[in-house]
C-alpha cells in the first residue's frame, strides 16, 4: 500500500542516518518495520512481566543444580 507523508527533512535526514540506507523510501521502511518489532516484542515482554504469560521450565532447576554440583567437583583438584 502507497500512503503520503509529509516529513520535515531534517527528520528525513535522520532516519536514513540511524538506519544506514541512503534512499528515503527504504528508510522509512526499515524504521517503521524495526519500530513495529520493538513493539511486539515490548508487549510480549509486558505480558511475561505481568504474569499473563509464563514459560514452565520443569527441569531448569535441577540442571542448574547440576552444573553447580560439577562445577564445584572440578574446582576442588585445583584449590589443595
């Protein structure tokens, strides 16, 4: 879809800078494009932050233990 928009081009000017493409059309591409998945992924964050979603990790806890446990048996050799 083509739409118009009147942008001052200092503005122009900026957007191309921060995305490192020289044509404007493109620009304006990218930053809409990069914006639109800062979003989504603010929201999914939002929603892990609030406890609306969340993520059941049923053996975390016990390889975690693990690797402290094997971390700790290596070390030993080297600390007499």
């Amino acid at each position: 879809m083509k739409i118009t928009v009147d942008l001052p081009e200092t503005e122009l000017v900026e957007i191309c800078e921060i995305t490192g493409i020289s044509k404007k059309g493109p620009a304006i591409r990218r930053l809409l494009a990069d914006t639109l998945q800062a979003q989504r992924r603010a929201t999914i964050a939002g929603r892990f932050l609030t406890g609306q979603w969340s993520a059941e990790l049923k053996t975390f806890e016990a390889a975690k233990a693990a690797d402290r446990s094997q971390s700790q048996t290596l070390s030993e050799p080297w600390r007499d």
